[in-house]
C-alpha cells in the first residue's frame, strides 16, 4: 500500500467501513463513485473528468479504480488501492468496468451510484447500463458527501492549518489595498502567500470593490484604487484539497459613519448566530439569527442567500466551488452536529465578513482568527 500523504491507512479503513454500512443500508452490492470529491476522500486521489474514471467499491471485495493510462503512476502514488484498472485515452472504460465487475462475480449486481453526480451525463450513464445489461442501477444519493460532513482529527488538524494560511494571507493582501494599487495587485499577494505558506496553488477567491450586499462575487478589476473605496477578499486557500474561507472588507481610509454601523450591526448579529452552532441546534433556528437580524436592522430589504454552509474538500478541478451538502435557510431542516465545520458569511450595508467555524462538542469555535471588523488601510487617506 501507498500512504497518502495526509491520512493514515486507519482513516481510510474507517471511510471504507462507513461506506459499507451505508450501502447495506441502501442494498446496494457495488458503489460506483465518480465525482472527484468522494473519489478522493474515499481512495486519496482523484483526477479530472478529461477522460471518465471511477473508484469502485463492492461490498464484500477489494476495490479498484479505473483511470485512463496516462493517469495510473500518479494514481498509485497517492492512494492504497491495489487494483487499477486502465484504458487508453481513445478507448471507452466501460467494457473495463464492465471485465472489472464479471471477474468479482459482479455483473449483475445491485450497483449504487448517485445520480446528481456532474460527472454521468446522460450518455454516459446510457453507455454504463448497456455495457452492464444484467445490472440493477440505483441512486444511492449523495452517500459520500454525507459521510464527509464529519470531520476526523486529522480532516481538521488540515482545516487548522488552511485557516492559519487564510488569515496571513488576508493580512498581506489587505496592506495592497492602497490608493494607486488594485485589487489585481491583492490577488497576487494572496496566491503567492497561499504557496509559499504550505497551501495548494489554487483559485486567490473573489476579490471585488462594490456596495449592498450583492457584490461578493464581482469581478476582479484592474481600476487602480482610490482614497474612500471599500475592497471585498475573500480568500478560500486549500491545503490537500481542504479549504477554510475568510472574508472582510478593507477600507482606504476612514470608513463612512453608516458603512462602519452596518459593520457593527452585521458582526453583533453573526456573532450571536455563531455562538448558536452547537449540537443538537436546528439548522433553521441558526440561520434565522442572521437573517431575520439584518431585515429588522434595515440593513437589507430581504436575505436572497444562504448564511452558511458546510466545508471539507476541494479538489482543483471540481465544477463546485462550495460544498453546499449542509446549507443554512428558512427551510433547513436538519440538526447541527458536532465535528461539522462551516462558512458562515454574511454581507449587508456595503459589509461583508465570515469565518471558518468547527462545532465542537461543547460548542463553536472560531478556525480562522483574524481580528472581527473592518479593515481600516490608513494608507488610503
């Protein structure tokens, strides 16, 4: 076996037991894993969707993934799947999967899958069921991204330290903020930061100047900044996959007397949701802290977005830049636990501020550590 660099054969063991659990439960005989995130979590590599792969995992025999060729070595590298399956880049996988299976007895299994899953379009999934004609192909749901919403030890020993590189990087990229720089130039002081501090060279995070609450996910200009602009960052810095998120807003200069209200206002509000991220609390009740707190404030008119939602891992070529299995609203119906770790952000009034946030089993605690509060660039007077 090859050991991944983070995690031990222990963990992997225990996701695979877990796993197993759940399928019995479901009645499913083979699991067929194709989005990188459960790919990854499940095995200790993932690849991109290039050419399809899959880890598949039966229930009472070894797994095995398939991969294009080309993909095999780094494959073996990282993960402690002995059997690895391969295809040339011009041929089709499925009659592989399909001399997989039949070699375990497996041909007309009762194969689980899940069918929201970005990486079976339509003609994929019609070439898996021809070339599996005796199969029973059933959606086993979102049963990995589930399973990860608990984080072990040392899932969060990594969260520590990607919200150790957050906050640095959020100090550096907002001493750029200055009249005559741009929000170009924070960018590049944050990727650089985020390699240089031990974190994967990955996406900096949206980084925008504007008003409201509907600029979070501007884009990046090249306008040189002037005396009185408030910036937005958010960073999302990944080490191994595993992203923590921070957000605040720099303001060159003294900020306006209504934009530091709203400051105020907003993290009294997000302090006291925070502190409601224990166990056993309803996921409605958490996020109706915010969101009813900034409609009576006046800060907003309505809340048209969520409050929170849960962290773990990102691979660098997944379509999904946030893990929305967990989301904070109206309707979310579902009790916090503890080992879940969150983004709860908020925006209102030209303001905008999140943490990263562990639920502990006596209760919140903040990951990322930067000072709560606006920014204040004095070199932007």
């Amino acid at each position: 076996m090859t050991e991944d660099v983070q995690f031990s054969a222990k963990e992997f063991a225990d996701r695979l037991a877990a796993l197993r659990h759940r399928m019995e439960g479901d009645g499913a005989e083979v699991a067929l894993l194709d989005e990188i995130e459960p790919m990854s979590w499940i095995s200790g590599y993932g690849s991109s969707l290039n050419r399809w792969r899959c880890v598949v995992v039966p229930l009472d025999a070894e797994p095995f993934f398939l991969i294009r060729a080309l993909d095999a070595a780094p494959c073996r590298q990282r993960t402690w799947i002995q059997d690895i399956r391969t295809y040339r880049d011009w041929e089709d996988p499925m009659p592989v999967l399909a001399a997989a299976l039949a070699t375990r007895g497996l041909a007309a299994a009762r194969i689980g899958l899940d069918f929201n899953s970005y990486a079976m379009s339509l003609s994929r999934f019609a070439q898996l069921k021809a070339a599996l004609p005796a199969a029973t192909i059933v959606d086993m749901g979102p049963v990995v991204n589930e399973l990860r919403l608990i984080k072990s030890p040392a899932e969060i020993a990594i969260l520590r330290r990607s919200a150790a590189v957050a906050d640095e990087s959020l100090r550096r990229a907002a001493a750029a903020c200055i009249p005559g720089g741009s929000q170009r130039d924070a960018a590049r002081i944050a990727v650089s930061s985020y390699v240089e501090l031990g974190a994967d060279p990955s996406p900096v995070g949206p980084i925008s100047a504007g008003t409201g609450w509907d600029f979070l996910h501007g884009h990046l200009s090249d306008t040189p900044l002037s005396p009185g602009d408030v910036v937005h960052i958010e960073l999302v810095p990944r080490i191994a996959g595993y992203s923590a998120r921070i957000m605040r807003c720099v303001t060159l200069g003294k900020p306006a007397p209504a934009l530091a209200a709203a400051a105020e206002t907003l993290i009294a509000l997000q302090d006291e949701q925070i502190a409601a991220l224990r166990p056993g609390a309803r996921a409605h009740d958490v996020d109706a802290i915010l969101r009813d707190g900034v409609i009576r404030s006046g800060l907003r008119p309505g809340y048209d977005n969520i409050t929170g939602y849960t962290l773990g891992l990102y691979a660098p070529q997944t379509p999904r830049t946030s893990d929305f299995t967990r989301i904070l609203h109206p309707g979310a119906d579902w009790t916090v636990e503890a080992g879940m770790v969150f983004h709860i952000y908020a925006s209102a009034g030209g303001v905008s501020i999140s943490e990263t946030v562990l639920v502990g089993e006596d209760g919140p605690e903040l990951l990322t550590r930067f000072p709560r509060g606006l920014i204040i660039n004095e070199n932007g007077n």
